[in-house]
C-alpha cells in the first residue's frame, strides 16, 4: 500500500473498532437491563420488607417507574445514563453515581496493583523460559505458571492470608485504605490482594511471552544476528523483544476484563469495598439501578481498554 492509502485503512479500522464497541455496549445494555427484570422476586416487595401493603407496592413501584413497559424503563434509563443519572439507591439511600464512584477506585486500585504485580512476574520469567528452553528453569517457570492460571482466586487468596498473614504476619489479612490518603499502609494492603490476582495474570502472560519470544528467536534476522556474534541477552533486549510484546500487550488488554471478573472474589475474601462486592450485593437486594450501572461501567472499562489497545496496535 501507500503511505496515503496505509493511513486510510488505518483510520477506517480505528472507526470500525469504534462502531462495534457501541454496537456491544449498546446489547450489552439490553441484556443487563433485560436479565435483571428476569430474576425471580419482587425489589418493591424487598425495599419495603415489614411496612408491606398492596397501597404501598403500588405507590414505590409507580415512584420507581416500574409500572412502565419495559421499553419505556430502557428509554427512560439510557436518557439518564446520558445525563449522568445511574438512579437512586433506595437501601443505601444515596444516589447509584456516588456508589459506583466509591466502588470504582478501590477495583481499579486493584486492577492496576494486579497488572504491575503481574507483569513483574510473567515478563522475566517467560524471557527466562525462552532464552532457557527446554531446562529446569524452563519447567519451573512454565509450572509456576500453569499453577498460579489454575489455581481458583478464592482459595489461593485464603492460603495467602494463611501463609502471610496469619502465620508469618508480614501482611494485614483483611480491609482496605486509599493508596492516597495513607500511600504506606494502601499499598501495604493491597500487597496480597494484587498478588492473588497477579499470579493468576502472570501464569497466562508467561507462557504466551515464552511462545511469543520463542517464535521470534526462530526468525532468519535473528539468526543472522547471532552469527555475527551478537551475545544472547542483547540479541533478546535489542532485537526479539519488541516484536514479541506485541501479541504479549495485545493479551494485557483482552485480559482486563478477566480481572474484573476475578475481582469479585478477590474483594470479597479480602473485603475489599470495590464493585464486585456492590455488585453481588445489589443482586441479593435486587437493586436494579446498582447492579445496570455497576456491569455497566465495568463493560465501558472493557471496551475501551480494548480500543485502546486495537489503537496502539494500528499505530
């Protein structure tokens, strides 16, 4: 192609990457708004518990717009959404907004502590298990790796508060403090937390780095390059490395959403106040609002982390 018609296409690929992501967020909507009306029990009856009357399920359904067809509720809520209205929470009795704010920084304080945990770990010892094929180290790496993608999050993060915690007491077990209020003891208590999802996310990132790597170390401008007598680790750092973090980074993103998703058992074992723990509780209590915009923002998070990285990838 020309460098004028590379351009285009690339333009035209970032559009059409663009277009599908409102397309999947716009069925995604209608999923989660439709699904929630799908769960066995009434949230009226559940909001009004001991002060029950057929006067007062009407009157809280009618102020809840649920006496509306379901088409008008959708309207009614995506015009909202747009206007910066997720609902109001009539048990926390605060809007959904301010909830999901709360929730969100404690997950994402998470998520990014999983990601730095995670790629300290996977990085070197997918270029260890590369470099070293087919040695003990290789067997280790990749083991430790096979392990720690296995193991469910749940049960690796109680042994770690057994291990950590409770027996070497290195660790706080449990709770949460914003990295920013008190940066020493936030990130003191996320150590463990991060660590549990990390090793999960670092054993998937380690095998694809060995096989990446490994495959770009069979490339004829490799070999060309070792038979100058250019030593290993330079060989890897200078010349195999760049072009095989590519489908590497291209993982990092797909996995985002994996880790929201393991987030929810993370925070609950480490009780962790973030949007998987309002959002399994806003299921039991059957708040509607709570549980659309907190799937909602996670699914937002998702694509654009995506698109992002389809847009790296472009350029």
């Amino acid at each position: 192609m020309k460098p004028g018609q590379t351009e285009v296409a690339m333009y035209r690929f970032i559009l059409r990457r663009i277009g599908q992501s409102i397309v999947v967020l716009f069925i995604v909507s209608v999923l989660v708004f439709s699904m929630m009306r799908w769960i066995p029990g009434d949230p009226v009856v559940v909001l009004l518990g001991d002060e029950y009357s057929p006067e007062a399920h009407a009157r809280l359904q009618q102020q809840l717009g649920l006496d509306k067809p379901i088409v008008i509720q959708y309207l009614i809520w995506i015009r909202n959404i747009f206007q910066g209205d997720f609902g109001y929470s009539y048990i926390n009795h605060t809007p959904v907004s301010s909830l999901l704010y709360d929730a969100m920084l404690p997950t994402l304080s998470l998520v990014m502590g999983t990601l730095i945990v995670g790629v300290l770990i996977a990085l070197p010892s997918g270029m260890l298990a590369a470099v070293k094929r087919d040695s003990a180290l290789d067997y280790f790496s990749m083991g430790f790796a096979i392990v720690g993608y296995s193991m469910p999050s749940f049960w690796k993060g109680i042994l770690l508060i057994w291990l950590f915690a409770v027996t070497l007491r290195w660790f706080p077990s449990m709770g949460y403090i914003h990295p920013w209020e008190n940066p020493g003891e936030g990130l003191w208590r996320l150590a463990l937390p991060s660590l549990t999802l990390g090793t999960f996310f670092a054993g998937l990132v380690a095998r694809i780095t060995r096989s990446s790597l490994l495959e770009v170390l069979e490339q004829d401008y490799i070999k060309a390059a070792r038979a100058k007598g250019v030593r290993q680790m330079a060989l890897v750092y200078k010349h195999a490395l760049r072009n095989a973090l590519i489908p590497v980074i291209t993982v990092i993103g797909l996995q985002f959403g994996t880790l929201l998703g393991g987030a929810v058992l993370t925070e609950t074992v480490f009780n962790i106040p973030g949007m998987g723990r309002l959002t399994v509780t806003a299921i039991f209590n059957r708040e509607y609002h709570v549980v659309q915009g907190a799937v909602l923002i996670g699914v937002v998070f998702v694509i654009v982390v995506n698109l992002l990285v389809d847009i790296a990838y472009a350029f």
